[in-house]
C-alpha cells in the first residue's frame, strides 16, 4: 500500500508520464536545499510530509534585506542570512520529515490567492467519476487555503477563474475540462489500491492560467468543503456517490 506522505506520493505521481508534467518541482527537504531552492525560486515551501489541512505549512520568499518567511499565517518574520534562516526554520519544524517545494505564484481573487479542489468519487459500479469542484480561497493574513485553518472561503471553480483573471472567460470551460481529466488520470494511476474510494485532487492555477497539482488527498477528503457552497449540487452529489458505493461494499460482502 502507498504511504499518505507527501513525499511517497509526489514520487508515485512522478512516475506516470502524463501526471509528471504537472507536478512542481519538489524535494525531500534537508537545510542545504533551502539555499539552492531560493536561488532558482522566488518563494519556496516547506510542508510536513504526513500532516494535512494546511497544518505546520511554511512559505519561504527573498527580499533585499535577506529573507522572509510565514508558517500557517501571520506576520512575516525576517532572516538576515542564508544560515539565519536555516536555523530559524529549524526551530518552526516539529514534525519529522519535510518536503522542500517550488512557489507557485497563485491567481489571486481581491488579493488573495486560491487553489482548486476536485472531488473524485467511486460509483455504485465501482468506477471512478467527477463529483464536483471548488476554489478555496486563503484568509487575509494566510499562506494556506485550506478555509477551516485559514480562515479561507469557498466559491465556484468558474467564478474563481474569471474573477482572477487567471484565464479568459471564453477558456474556461476548456480548463475546468482539463482539470476533470487530469483528476480521472490520477484515480486511474491509483487502481492498484481498491481500497479507496473517494479522492480530492488540489490543483493550483498561477497568474498566467497554468496547471499544477498540489496534493492528492485520498484518506478522507473533506464532503463538509462543498457545504460551504450556495449552490449544494456537488455536495448532494458526493453524498450520493458516497451512499451507493458503501452500499456496493456492504451487499458484496453480506
């Protein structure tokens, strides 16, 4: 069985051809990196490879001054020097194991940036399909968008992506389909592990309207997220898919 750790699923993805491109660059993170990453990326990442929901996230940018940095939320925190850095971020890292990530400089709605989470669900058939997406937009003061933590909100992928103006409202469309297909692509990279059966896919969209993937959440993606959503639709939607897959399970077992 594949590890939930970031870093055991960014080397599976890596490995399918068509997802790979998709991915941003990412390493197992190691104090030396910090200083290599920076000087090929603006800002940086630094996530706990086993936490979810945003949590112990730290983003990590360059200034004239030195550095600066942020975990979770709040002010930002300056470092003079490379080693001045290293060694206060040491002392932010609680967990075990790390992963050093490129920046993605996010579309942004009023200021603050989103991504996007697309819910895959397995049908009464078994099979993978598309229940639903939405744009989870960062508090004011957070660099993560995950709204219970961050104090984030939710709205319609579309409505995200024409307000940012990310992407031209007349490709909007074509992207959303995108996303759907990439989405299928990752389930279906997934189908040695029949044991699960929902997934949620977070993808961010950059300034200039490209794709990347940011996790896949595969344990047990949030359903309360497309609550947060006027329109219920999708919400209804996954609980359906929800319902009739465990009741799939439960007359092949009895």
């Amino acid at each position: 069985m594949i590890s939930s750790s970031k870093w055991s699923l960014h080397q599976f993805f890596s490995k399918n051809a068509y997802i790979r491109p998709f991915l941003p660059p990412t390493s197992l993170y190691q104090p030396a990196l910090l200083g290599t990453y920076l000087a090929k990326y603006q800002t940086v990442y630094i996530k706990p490879t086993r936490t979810h929901m945003g949590k112990g996230i730290i983003r990590v940018w360059k200034t004239e001054e030195g550095y600066q940095f942020v975990k979770e939320r709040g002010e930002p925190e300056h470092a003079r020097s490379l080693e001045d850095l290293q060694n206060k971020i040491a002392n932010k890292c609680s967990e075990k194991n790390y992963i050093i990530q490129k920046g993605l400089d996010l579309a942004q709605i009023d200021g603050r940036s989103f991504d996007i989470r697309v819910m895959m669900m397995r049908n009464g058939r078994g099979r993978w399909q598309y229940a639903g997406m939405l744009a989870k937009v960062a508090g004011s003061d957070s660099v993560i968008t995950n709204v219970a933590r961050g104090g984030g909100y939710a709205v319609t992928v579309p409505l995200a992506l024409v307000k940012s103006k990310a992407v031209d409202a007349s490709k909007v469309k074509s992207v959303v389909a995108q996303l759907i297909q990439i989405s299928h692509r990752v389930c279906t990279h997934f189908k040695k592990y029949r044991h699960t059966s929902q997934i949620g896919v977070d993808f961010a969209i950059d300034k200039q309207g490209n794709i990347s993937i940011i996790e896949v959440n595969y344990d047990f993606p949030s359903h309360a997220l497309f609550a947060k959503l006027k329109d219920k639709t999708y919400f209804r939607t996954i609980k359906r898919l929800h319902f009739q897959y465990r009741n799939r399970v439960k007359t092949k077992r009895s």
